[in-house]
C-alpha cells in the first residue's frame, strides 16, 4: 500500500485546460481521457479503450491554441499549459464533414440494420444532427456475405476504421481480417477475399464486439426461435450459459457486471419457452466427464497435457493451426453440447415428449456456438443435439421485441430436471472457472479427502497465462490456463516441441473467457469483463452446493441413465472426437 502511495507521489502531473475547464491529469495522459475526467465524451469511431491507438478517423480532431492544425484527441498527449478546445466552429466544420464522407460510401438502410439503435455512426449523426448525406453516394453495391452459421459481413457497412483489424490480429493473433488496396479503394477483408470460415478464422466473433456499424454481426437466428415458439405441436426448451447471467442487464441500463439469473428465467418464460434449463448443468456434467477422462489419464496413461475443449473458437483455432495435435484435447463435449444430448435422449423419456417434437435452444455468449452447434459430430440419427444458438445479443432482441421492461421482471427459478447447477458450473464462463471446478472434482476423486478450501485463486483473474500446482498426495499435478488465442499459442508452441511442463491446460479463446465472448452486448470493454468476472464468484460463493460431482440431479442423472462417468452410453452421448482441418493457404 505505501509503495504505491509512493509511486502516486512521485507521478508527474500535468496541468491544462479543456473547453477553460482547469484540470490536472498525470503526465501521458491523453486528450482523449482528459476530457473523460470532466465529462466531455469527445466524439470518434475508430477508438477503442482496449486497443492500440489508431488515429485513422480523425473524428476525434480538437483544436489546441497555439497549433496551426487540429490534433487527434486519441492519440496526443496533453502538456503542461495546454489549452484544449473541443467545440469550435472548424473542429465541428471538421466532424460534420468526416461524418458526411463516411455516409456518402454507407449503405444507409438503417431501419433494416441489425445494428439499428446500437451503431456508433448512426448515434454520432444523430449528435451531430445529420439527417441526411450531403454528398453524392458513392457506396458500392455490394451484397452480403452469409457462408456459415456464425459471422455475416456487409462490406458496404464498413467505415475501415480497423478495430475488426486489431481484434483479429492484436487480440487473437489471427490476422485473418486486414486491410486491402489503397486510398478511396481500401477496404476491410480477408486473405484472398474468401470467406472467413476458409481462412484463419475461427468465428469467434471479437471482430463483431468491437465494430462500430452493421458490418460485421453475429447471424440472426431469432426469427427461428419465433416459428418454433410459434408452432403449438412443438416443445421449446431453452438453455442458458452462466456468462449471460451477468451481461445481460448491460442492455437494460442496469450495472455491468449486476447478476440478473431471476429476471432473465422470467423472460424466457414470458417469451414462451415451454422450459427453462441451465447450461449450468451441463457444465457439471461435463466436470464430471472431462475430471475423470484426467483421472483415467493419469492412472492409466494418456495423451498430456490434456487440454479443455469447450471453447469452440479454440477448438477451431487447434484444428486449424495445430492440427498434429488434437489427441491433447479432452474428448468431453462442452457443456452446450451435453446439455442436448441429454436433452434429445434422456429429457424425452423423463418427460414423455416424443424426441421430434423437441426444440432445443441454446443462450450463449459466443459466435462460434452456432458453428459447434452445427459440428455433424454433434448429433446423432440426422438430428442435431442443439437445434438453435442464440447469442446473448439476439436474446436483447427478442426480449425488446416483446417488449418488457426486462429491470424491473420478479424473479424465478431454473426448471427441473436439467435446471440445477452448482458453483462449480457457475464459473466456467470466467477464464480459470473450468479448471477450477475440475480440481474441485479431481482432488477429492483422487484423494478421497475433502478439499478445505474450494477457491483455487491462483487460477483466477485477468492475466493471459496463468499456472498452479495441485498436491494430489501421490503425485502432483501442474495445471495452466489462458485466455486469447493469442496466449494459446505460446502454451501450443512448447507442446509442439515437447516442452510443455504442465499436466492440465485450461484454454477459453475470448478475453476473460466467455464473459468477454463474441457474442456479448456491444460496449463490452476489459473493464465490465472484470466485473462479470467478479459477479461469477459471487455466484459460486453463495450457492449451497460448490462441487460437480455433489449436483443431486447429476447423481441423478447417472443413477438413472448413464450409470456411471467414462461409461459406454456416456461415451456414446457425452464424448466426440476433433480433427485436423487443412488450411487452404500459409503466411
């Protein structure tokens, strides 16, 4: 603590003014968030807290007394005795126009824009009360492009401001998306133009979060939740991932980070889902699969380290890059996929619903479920496990198309039998929660003593990579977890020279694991990532049961149907295999 007093103490500080507002900011700071600590939101489009800075759109120009030109409030830092202006007649001369130049190579089809009432240029035009493009279009006639089940680009949408860009490439380390030709001819595209799914790409949605338009959106697949809904011979169930919990009320002018469990059951009810069921559950079950699968590994030999599997991105990312290396991954299906294949198999018979009249729709953080969604592994008969994949956006959607007041629902509780979940399941949507519930699961199975403190906490936070070590009395096991893709290829590279130390590796593709997935609300920032993240915890502190393998529906569950973890109708239902995909190019 007084270290950092200290630091603080000694933190030069710089002394300005914006708009005449005096105010001291310490030294490197930029206009940008100067502004910030008063209150002026200074406009821009290809900013963006959590990357590197750009300066591509200029709309952030301001004008400084003293200076010939107009600076970019994004990127210059502010001095001492600056005198900053943000509102004068040629800084707003200047946006105007630069707004004016991006509307006139805009599609401006607003009302049927998926990003209708959430883009950052129709905001800025409504500000700045643009009605209307001045200049003559010169917009391309581009159309859609909609080859797979996640990612939909529009390239007339684009305003290349090149956040997809950074995403892809500084976040991810992908680089499948860059920019190509020059001058008025640039856009935003991918190697060779093809589509993303044969590139690089793993679909895991960054791109969407981050852009500003309608030009890069998760597929809508909220039209198919209503037919279905819609249909009286069908039976609707719905489930939900645990991160959607706490970034659903983003939408709703609630806090980042507040836990919405209750009022989020209650809309789905109100929306008509015949059930409403926990992803949490299958979570547990998955604990108690892949915990084993880790187990028979280590008493029988095996392929280490083992590697989680239920991040479809990296799983995409693995197939794609480090192919020779699949045996690594856990066999186990990801919760998702569990939850359907109970739900197409064991629901039925409890339920006395015949399996084809069953829908099976899935709430989820992430882009690339839709993708693992449609895996013909995941399946059996021609019939897939989960039929529809929403992301957390398009149950916003469906939620205002009803039209509650989604803040102010009573609360209700998650049906049975696939309804209940512990903490354990609670915290896979945070980057270490899936190797934390395992080592809950592993450490008693193999002990056969009562772990004294489930908080694995060296497992937990924000840091791209982190590691522990478990004392499982004969024997210890080292464990890894990161988040990014970016940081999963470093632990990939010391696998593939045979240089990884570690037992168990914990890999989520999205910053912060799903709580930062692709398919969370736009605006979500590391910042509201980390509350999610705290809002997890807070879930599994306060929940009766913390361990999977204590879930009395799950011991239900095997009791009745699977008999046992690792067995034959568990392989059957609850197991699937990886394969490597070729790529159709190399740079």
């Amino acid at each position: 603590m007084s270290e950092n007093v200290n630091q603080a103490e000694k933190q030069e500080m710089v002394h300005l003014t914006i708009n005449n507002i005096p105010i001291e900011v310490p030294k490197g700071t930029k206009i940008m968030q100067a502004a910030r600590e008063i209150g002026i939101d200074i406009p821009h489009l290809c900013y963006h807290e959590d990357q590197r800075i750009k300066a591509h759109c200029r709309l952030c120009s301001v004008e400084v007394t003293g200076r010939r030109r107009l600076l970019a409030a994004c990127s210059t830092e502010v001095w001492e005795g600056m005198e900053v202006h943000t509102d004068t007649p040629i800084v707003r001369d200047t946006q105007v126009a630069i707004l004016q130049l991006m509307l006139a190579n805009h599609h401006k089809d607003c009302l049927s824009c998926p990003r209708n009432q959430n883009c950052d240029l129709q905001r800025l035009c409504s500000r700045f009360n643009i009605m209307e493009s001045h200049l003559p279009s010169v917009v391309k006639e581009e159309p859609r492009i909609v080859t797979n089940p996640a990612i939909v680009r529009d390239p007339s949408k684009c305003i290349r401001c090149g956040r997809c860009i950074r995403a892809c490439k500084d976040v991810q380390g992908i680089a499948a998306l860059t920019y190509a030709h020059r001058s008025s001819d640039i856009t935003v595209t991918t190697a060779y133009d093809k589509p993303m799914e044969r590139t690089d790409c793993v679909l895991c949605g960054q791109c969407s979060l981050v852009c500003p338009t309608g030009a890069i959106v998760e597929k809508d697949d909220t039209d198919a939740v209503l037919d279905a809904l819609q249909d009286p011979k069908k039976h609707v169930i719905v489930q939900v991932a645990p991160s959607v919990r706490v970034a659903l009320g983003d939408a709703f002018g609630m806090e980042p980070g507040e836990i919405v469990t209750g009022q989020m059951v209650t809309a789905l009810k109100l929306l008509g889902f015949d059930k409403v069921f926990d992803t949490n559950f299958g979570a547990d079950l998955t604990i108690m699969e892949e915990a084993s699968e880790f187990l028979h590994r280590l008493e029988h030999g095996g392929t280490f380290p083992m590697i989680t599997s239920c991040s479809p991105g990296w799983v995409n990312f693995l197939e794609k890059n480090f192919g020779d290396f699949t045996a690594h991954l856990s066999s186990a299906k990801s919760p998702m996929s569990m939850f359907g294949a109970i739900a197409k198999t064991y629901y039925p018979e409890k339920a006395g619903i015949p399996v084809e009249d069953i829908v099976t729709v899935s709430i989820m953080p992430c882009t690339a479920k839709k993708f693992e969604a449609a895996r013909p592994e995941m399946g059996r008969e021609g019939r897939q496990d989960v039929d529809i994949v929403l992301t957390t956006r398009e149950l916003i959607k469906l939620i205002k198309y009803v039209g509650l007041t989604f803040q102010n629902l009573p609360e209700s509780d998650f049906d049975s039998p696939l309804g209940y979940g512990t903490g354990a399941g609670a915290i896979f949507g945070a980057s270490g929660g899936v190797m934390e519930a395992a080592l809950r699961t592993v450490y008693e199975k193999y002990t056969g003593k009562t772990l004294e403190r489930l908080d694995f906490q060296s497992v937990r936070g924000f840091e791209g990579i982190k590691e522990a070590e478990v004392d499982l009395g004969s024997r210890k096991a080292k464990v890894a977890i990161a988040h990014t893709l970016k940081n999963a290829r470093i632990l990939m590279e010391q696998v593939q020279r045979n240089e990884s130390p570690y037992d168990f590796i914990e890999i989520m593709a999205c910053p912060g694991g799903c709580i930062g997935g692709g398919g969370q609300p736009i605006g979500t920032t590391n910042a509201i990532r980390k509350k999610r993240m705290a809002a997890l915890y807070e879930i599994d502190r306060n929940l009766p049961i913390r361990k999977s393998h204590e879930n009395p529906d799950i011991i239900t569950l095997y009791k009745e149907f699977l008999g046992e973890p690792l067995s034959e109708k568990a392989h059957e239902l609850l197991h699937t295999h990886y394969h490597k995909v070729e790529k159709e190019y190399t740079f």
